[in-house]
C-alpha cells in the first residue's frame, strides 16, 4: 500500500512540475517596501514611467492592475495613468483615472484593478499615485534602492515640472516608488 502510494505521489510531483509557469507579467523597478519619506501637507503625485522601449514586447497587451504600497492613509488617493509625454514628465492624455481612497488603508499593499484596461501601444505610459496630505507624512511606500532611471518620479505641491526623488532630497535618497502595473497574460 505504501508503494502505490509512493509510486501516485511521485506521478503526481511530476505531473505538476511539467505544468507550464503561469506568471503575470509586472511592470515595476522596485523591490519590497523598506520605508516611505516624509512628505508635508499637499498634493503629491509619486510616479513611474514605461519607455515604449521597455514596452515594446507588450504590445497589444492589456494593462490591467496596479499595484502600490501606502504606509500611513493619505486623506485621498488616486490612481492616473498618462500616455506619452516626454522623458521627464507625462502627456497631457490620461489614459485612466480612478479614485481608489475607499479601497486603502495603512501598511498594506493595495491592488487596483483597473474597470477599463488599457492596451499596450507603441508608447510610453506613466502610472501615477496621487496623494493628498492634510498632515505631515509617510504615504507612499518606497525600497531601499538605489533608484533606478523612471522609478521615482514626482510632482509636489508647489512644483511646475515633474523632478525624480533623488534630485528633490539633493541627491540625499536613492529609492523607488513601490508601484507596479501588471498586464494581461500573452
């Protein structure tokens, strides 16, 4: 009894493992959430941006969920995706937005999928949280870094151009949003 046993358990283990990987494609620079910066009361729009380099194998794809961390609740957040604008700061089209506040809550990853996807084209998406703070803060999440080009765009209260993390802390703080954007399976 303890053969067949062994012997449909082993059938089985290889079964499995001969199963193809089915893994969602993610769009992201980031590593697991290390920290979140301090941001003051305003409006702030913590972004990552796509190259249609970086897309090019994707199109037709469809661009279904967003993923972010929060470590202290925002009193609103939502999610802006823009199409292609230039290398520093995104087109003037949004491609979708939401508002996602009812959906958030502190030290936890919140998942967004998105009520209409959006198809993979021949260009650059920005995928945007926008945060509002009635109070000094730790809203959106970050890795330990180093920052990696696209992976720490911001717009702060205040600010007319878009600046990476690293140039507004003068070089200080090196990391990267923690968003991700996940598409369709092939």
């Amino acid at each position: 009894m303890k053969k067949l046993f062994l012997i449909l358990l082993s059938g089985t283990l290889i079964f499995m493992s001969c199963k193809k990987d089915e893994t969602i494609p993610v769009l992201g620079y980031d590593g697991e959430n290390d920290n979140a910066p301090t941001l003051p009361i305003g409006t702030f729009d913590a972004g990552v941006r796509f190259p249609k380099n970086i897309l090019d194998n994707h199109i037709g794809r469809t661009l279904e969920e967003v993923e972010f961390y929060i470590q202290d609740q925002p009193s609103d957040v939502e999610i802006l995706i823009y199409g292609e604008g230039s290398a520093t700061e995104p087109g003037s089209t949004i491609l979708y937005s939401q508002n996602v506040n009812s959906s958030v809550s502190a030290n936890s990853w919140i998942t967004h999928t998105l009520t209409s996807p959006i198809i993979i084209a021949d260009e650059d998406i920005w995928v945007v949280v926008r945060l509002v703070h009635d109070s000094e803060m730790r809203s959106i999440g970050c890795d330990v870094g180093p920052a990696r080009t696209n992976g720490d765009w911001m717009l702060g209260e205040g600010q007319s151009e878009w600046r990476t993390y690293r140039d507004i802390s003068n070089g200080v703080v090196s990391v990267n949003w923690n968003i991700r954007a996940y598409m369709s399976e092939e």
